[in-house]
C-alpha cells in the first residue's frame, strides 16, 4: 500500500530558471516519495488522510551543493589569504591526512552531514580523502543520516606530500572496491574523483576513465579554477589543447554524468567541449573569491547552453549554508555586470541552479510539481515579515539573511529527517 504523504504551506519553487512558480496555501501530494499532485484544493479522495498543516510557512525545494569537500571542513574559515595552490600544499593535505583514521573521520564526517541537514542541504556532491577507510566512513554517515550524496574517494598520485599520494593501481583497485560496495545504495551513491589533473597522470586519467564506463559511474573534478593551475595543466599534458580536453580525452567528460567545479577561466574551445547534457558545471563563488581565482561568466555560461548548479566548495569556500551561496553568485554576477558588462544573475536563476539544476544530477528531483521525487524545506520566517512582504519577498528575506532556525522541516525522498 502507498504511503501517503500530505503538505500544506505556500508552495514555492523555479520550474524554469526565468521565474518562480508561486501556489499560495496550497497542496503537496506525494505517494511513496513521488509526488502525484500540487494543487490549490485537497481532492476528494484525500479527505481521509493526514495533512501535515505548515500553515503560513514557505515550501521550497532542498537545496543541491554540487561541489564541497567533506575531508576539508575543519579547514573552513583557514587560510583565506592564500592562493589555491598554497593553500593547498599549507592547509588541506595536513588535514586529510589525519581523516585517514577511522575514529577521527566519524567524528569529523558525523559533524559534516549534520551540519549539511541544518542548513538545508539535502544532496551533496562531495570529496572525500584519498583513504579507503576515510571514505568507507563518510557513505556510513550520509547513509545513517538519510541524506543523498555522491561521495569520492580522491585519487592522486603524483604533486602532493608522500603521505597523501597513492600508487596509481592501489588508487584504482581501491576505488572499484568502493564502488562495488555501495554503487547499488538508493540514496548514497559512489562517484569517480581524480582530485584535478596535476595530481593524476596520463595512465591514472585513463584507468579512472575505463572505470567509470565499466561501472556507469558518474565523475567529479575540478577545471580552469586558477590562471597558476591552468599554466600547470598545460606544462604537465602539452599534447592537450587545454584543460577540458585532458578530462575528455580520457572518457572523463561527459561519457557519464559529470561535474567539473569552477570552470571559472574556459576559452571558446572548451566551452563547446562542456555542451553536452552529462556535464554540469558547479560554480562555487565564495572559493572563487577567497583563493583569488576569478569570477565565473556563469550569466554567459547559461546563455549559451551549459548546464551550471551551485557549490559551497568548503573550505575554499568558508561556509557551508547553500542558501548563502545564492547570494554570493548573485552579488559575485553583480560585480562582473559593473566592471566587464556582462548580464547579472536574478534571483530566480540562482536559485534553480540550487535547487533544479543541481536536484537534476541526482534524478527528479529540485521542482515541487508531479512526477518529481519529494525533497523539501519548510521556511518559518518572522512574524513581521509575514504580515509585510509578499511570499517571494518572504523567500529573498530567507535567501538572504536566513540560517537554519528558519528551517522547521526537511524532507528527503518524502520522509522527514531530523536535526542533531
């Protein structure tokens, strides 16, 4: 028998990025997770079933951060004035060396998801270390928690600290042994993660690549983050064209699903190469600024096609919160229209780059409406502004100054999980 489950608040949320899609005291209706109906009147049928009443709330899609790093997140807020490259060699290798221990990532990762929850993150796209345990310990903690995710065990085996870098078949065989473990999870799911290309090799880019065909299993990495990374790439792969090419040429593109964080510097050349319906990319503004690497046409990016969602990227980037992710791709668009007057982002469009279009890369997921997996948050503003300001005033308000106090309900695959 189905489990019915019914909501009922002010349904908002972006079923196109162009504008909101506003249903004011309306009606969620989902059977078994999927959702069958929103509308503006409970039909007859339902009159016997449970109404969960949020009343003058707001109800909107979870949010999807496409690109963070859960082996970092002790790290956020450390180091901002460094540039990427420093940062990393001063910073993260010390730090994801110690998540090799088991006892300490539970602790770690424990923090980590629940932090995610809190703020209304219901599906990340994360790194985890290059350890197999560190990593075997983070799909056990998304797992308990009832969150989804992608999680990676890293790969890296050259350009980075011994105690850190992996033999290239150590690094291949453990990575299958991770998938075969969990790539049949309903909700945590394992994806093919070469940190970026100056860590891999030729050989290792191309046993990852055969992996991830084998298994159809879904890639991350990072590309065109920092001028100093690309002069690198092009210095260790000089028979590539550029950046993005390296990836494809080794079925790292777009052969299965796949996201390429930052993507902040793309010549013509590969912006062609990422118009393909698998490639999304994660612009990650609060990193982009704090490691100086540049802001992202993302405005341009949309334009011409490519499909682009959201990272917090911690802890280049300093905060978790997704929502404030929204702001800073807005603010960071703002800035770009003034000095090379480009296009800014709305509201709208940032918000279903972390809501649809990241919520896409996990399924049917990111919209309120019938025949998409119910994931939601239920916002319960302040008095004022619920008297005041229109709904989607009500939600800029949560966008932009909000934390997780206003969140009083999260729904992931129609159940409702628990803050620690």
């Amino acid at each position: 028998m189905d489990q019915i489950t019914i909501l009922k608040g002010h349904i908002i949320y972006t079923d196109t990025s162009d504008s909101f899609q506003v249903l004011e005291n309306g009606y969620i209706i989902a059977h078994d997770n999927i959702i069958k109906d929103v509308c503006e009147q409970l039909p007859q049928k339902y009159t016997e079933e449970e109404v969960i009443d949020y009343g003058n709330s707001l109800i909107i899609p979870g949010f999807y951060d496409l690109h963070n790093h859960a082996g970092q997140y002790l790290q956020c807020g450390t180091g901002m004035n460094k540039q990427l490259l420093e940062w990393l060699n001063d910073y993260t290798y010390n730090l994801e060396k110690d998540l090799h221990d088991e006892a300490y990532a539970n602790i770690v990762y424990e923090r980590y998801v629940n932090d995610l929850v809190r703020f209304g993150t219901l599906g990340a796209c994360t790194f985890a270390t290059s350890s197999p345990v560190g990593t075997a310990c983070l799909f056990e903690t998304f797992k308990e928690k009832g969150l989804r995710a992608y999680v990676g065990k890293v790969n890296m085996v050259r350009n980075a600290p011994d105690f850190i870098i992996e033999d290239v078949y150590d690094s291949i065989a453990s990575t299958e042994d991770i998938i075969m473990k969990y790539k049949n999870e309903p909700l945590v799911k394992p994806i093919i993660t070469p940190r970026f290309a100056p860590t891999s090799t030729s050989e290792s880019l191309k046993m990852l690549g055969e992996l991830a065909l084998k298994h159809k299993i879904a890639v991350q990495s990072h590309l065109s983050e920092n001028p100093a990374e690309i002069q690198w790439v092009q210095e260790l792969y000089p028979s590539s064209e550029n950046y993005t090419s390296v990836y494809d040429k080794h079925n790292l593109l777009g052969k299965t699903p796949t996201i390429m964080a930052h993507a902040v510097h793309l010549s013509d050349a590969e912006i062609e190469l990422c118009k393909n319906d698998n490639v999304y990319l994660a612009h990650c503004p609060d990193s982009n600024i704090n490691v100086r690497s540049g802001i992202a046409p993302v405005k341009s990016y949309l334009n011409k096609g490519l499909k682009v969602g959201l990272g917090s990227d911690i802890a280049g980037g300093h905060k978790i919160q997704m929502n404030e992710a929204i702001v800073r791709t807005i603010q960071s668009s703002k800035i770009l229209s003034v000095y090379e007057n480009h296009e800014h982002l709305t509201v709208a469009e940032a918000f279903y780059m972390a809501t649809a279009s990241g919520g896409s890369f996990f399924g049917k997921l990111g919209k309120l409406k019938a025949g998409y997996e119910l994931d939601a948050l239920v916002i319960n503003d302040d008095i004022l502004y619920k008297e005041r300001y229109t709904l989607l005033d009500r939600l800029e308000k949560f966008l932009y100054i909000g934390d997780d106090r206003w969140i009083t309900a999260r729904y992931v695959a129609g159940k409702k999980i628990d803050v620690v």
